[in-house]
C-alpha cells in the first residue's frame, strides 16, 4: 500500500504545479493596457498645453573691452619724475598723466638754439659778402668767381640755419615728449612703475592703459552649427544684411543679472577660427555710468521670438538617447510617448513645432512609472496657473 499512496502524491504535486504554471502564464500575458481604468489606474497630473507667444534666447560667453584701449608709452628715456595720476581715476584728454626729468633735453633744446642763432649769423655774414661783391662784379672791379663763390657760401649758410632749424624743432619735441597726457578721455589702468623708475622707448611694459568705456565691446564667438542657425533663421540676403535684421541683445553679467542697457551686434569676423571651429561676433553697448570695464566677462544673449509656438514645462519632459519625450494623453486616458522637436528654451519650458499640438494633454509628473499603452486618472492642472507661478 506505501508504493500506491507515493504515487498519489506525486500526482498531486504534479496538478498543483501545473494550476501555478497556469496562473503565472496568464498572469504575464496580461499587459497595463488591459487593466480598466479603475482604482488600479494610477491617479496622475495632467496639463492642456497652449500656443503662446514666447522668446526664447541663445547665450554666449563674451569678454567685455572699452571702446578705445590707449596703451601709454614713453616717448624719450629718462627717469620718472611726477605720476600726477592713480590706479582707476576718470582722466580728460589732454590732462597730465607723467613727468620724465627734462634737465638733459633742456640742455640739448638750449645748445640746439644756440646752434641756430650762430646759424644766423653765418647767414647774415654770408649775405653781407654777396651784397659787397655784386656791384664790384657789375662794374668789372672783381672776378665773377668771387661773387660766385660768396654766393655759394649763402647757400650753405642757409642750409645751415635750415638744418639749425630743424634740431631745434626736434629738441622742442623733445622736451614736450617729458611730459605725457591723456590722449583720450577714460580710466587709468594698473600702473606698474613708480617714482624714479628708469622709463624709455624700448620698454615692453606700458605705463598704463586709458580705456575710453563710454561704449563697450563684447565679443563673443558662434559655433559653425549656431553660425549656420544665424544665416538661415534671420532675415537678409548678405550677412551684413542680416546682422542689421538682428534684435537689439542684453549682456548677462558675472553675477547673472541682466545688464539695463541693450546693444546690438555690429561686425563679424571674415572667417572661422581653425582651432577653435567658432567665428566671431563684436557687440557694442552704451556705458554711460561707467559700471562696464575693461577686462570683465558676461554672456551676451540674443532673443529668438516666436509669434506663437506650443509650450511644455520643462518638468513633463523625459530624456531617452539624446532625445526629449513628453507622455501624451490619449481620448481612452491612455498614454503614448512622442519625441519633441525644440525649436527654442527658457529655463523651465520648451517651446516645440509640429510634434505637439495646441490643446493636446501630456503627463505633467510621475513619468518614471509609465510605460507606452499605460491607463491613468488625469487630475487636470490649468497651464495658466503654472505660467502665473513660473513665467516664460
């Protein structure tokens, strides 16, 4: 009896393992397509997307330089005698910014005077001998060659006083050179030298820089792919045409507010750089209180406006290969993923062409846990609300 009851059991284990296959195979067959939009069917956030006028913007690292950057360099070698001016101060044209000790030039424009007073007196001799021969010739009391030959001691008297002239001149120039001004109005730079340092023409350090920063320039440079964007995206059929077409753009500081004032993008360079891959752009704004410098950074932004295009919260959107997705509501509460085609971005939305629709509903949050077919409850959130607690 023992070997007839094993056998019963086997069997039984047999039955149930087959049931509990059974059951794990229909189980696995069901997909959350197939679950009625019931209590099962997760309760998600939902929002009716709209066609909304919006600008978006492409920002670019800029270095930022005053209009005018006078290097100051000395003229004459000698040593410094006076800095009438400090690190930073506004100075006008024409104000004095350095004195070179002038004793030796003054010396060489005295001696260079002096040589042309003596010029003058050879003159005057020489004109006196012309004068006293001329009419002992006319009358045949004298050879010619003797009045030709005062006549051409004149003529070198008189290149003399030319040539006396002339040291003069250069010894004044000279002494002018000793005392350097501000050729243009702006900020003095860093002065590295100081009192009694041996200054001169063959310095590779300048004295300082003067930046003339009433207007400043921010170059920035596109890359061949934004380059390319620029040409087919703005009106013009040259690129000078195109950069008049440009809106006027904002200059974002180190800090990352917006700077008040506008400017607008004048010139482009020729060609790219072959390092970089990038071609470069100057941009010119006004700077009338000065708070721009020399030598600062920021990102120069320029607007992309669009007279309606749909947008997306950032916060709805997926990232799957380098491409964005958002779940879009179906009429049965079914979701399906789209790819997104972004035309432009703030920095909580996207603005998109034709892949979405006006008034078509996406998943708002809670993306992690959908799959493509998926049922949900939709709990409507108004776009409206959401533009008032986070504008375009």
């Amino acid at each position: 009896m023992q070997p007839f009851a094993n056998n019963n059991k086997q069997k039984w284990s047999i039955a149930l393992i087959a049931v509990a296959l059974t059951i794990i195979a229909y189980s696995c067959g069901t997909t959350s397509a197939e679950v009625p939009a019931g209590s099962d069917a997760p309760s998600l956030p939902v929002v009716q997307l709209k066609s909304l006028p919006a600008t978006s913007y492409r920002e670019y690292t800029s270095a930022v330089e005053g209009k005018v950057n006078v290097e100051i360099r000395p003229q004459v070698d000698g040593y410094l005698d006076k800095i009438y001016v400090d690190e930073g101060a506004f100075v006008k044209q024409g104000q004095p910014l350095f004195r070179i000790n002038d004793r030796p030039y003054q010396e060489q424009y005295s001696n260079a005077k002096a040589n042309l007073e003596a010029s003058k007196a050879n003159l005057e001799k020489a004109k006196l001998e012309v004068d006293k021969l001329t009419p002992l010739v006319e009358n045949n009391v004298v050879s010619d060659v003797q009045l030709k030959s005062a006549q051409a001691a004149y003529a070198a008297a008189k290149a003399s006083v030319a040539q006396a002239q002339s040291s003069v001149g250069n010894a004044g120039i000279n002494v002018g050179y000793t005392l350097i001004t501000a050729p243009v109005s702006g900020y003095i730079g860093r002065i590295p030298l100081k009192t009694g340092s041996l200054v001169g023409r063959g310095e590779t350090q300048a004295l300082t820089v003067i930046s003339d920063v009433k207007e400043v320039y921010a170059y920035f440079s596109m890359s061949e792919v934004d380059f390319l964007h620029f040409k087919n995206d703005i009106a013009g059929e040259t690129v000078p045409d195109k950069i008049k077409n440009l809106p006027p753009v904002e200059l974002v500081l180190a800090d990352g507010s917006v700077y008040s004032a506008k400017g607008k993008i004048e010139t482009v360079e020729g060609q790219f750089d072959k390092t970089m891959g990038a071609i470069s752009f100057r941009a010119v704004f006004p700077n009338a209180q000065g708070l721009l410098r020399s030598g600062s950074t920021g990102k120069v932004r320029i607007p992309h406006e669009f007279a309606s295009t749909v947008v997306v919260p950032q916060e709805a959107t997926f990232e799957l290969q380098d491409k964005v997705f958002v779940f879009a509501v179906g009429d049965s509460n079914k979701v399906v993923s789209k790819p997104l085609t972004i035309t432009g971005k703030t920095t909580g939305y996207y603005f998109v062409g034709n892949s979405l629709k006006d008034g078509e509903r996406i998943v708002f949050s809670g993306l992690g846990r959908l799959r493509d077919g998926a049922v949900i409850k939709p709990q409507p959130i108004q776009m409206d609300s959401l533009l008032k607690t986070r504008p375009l």
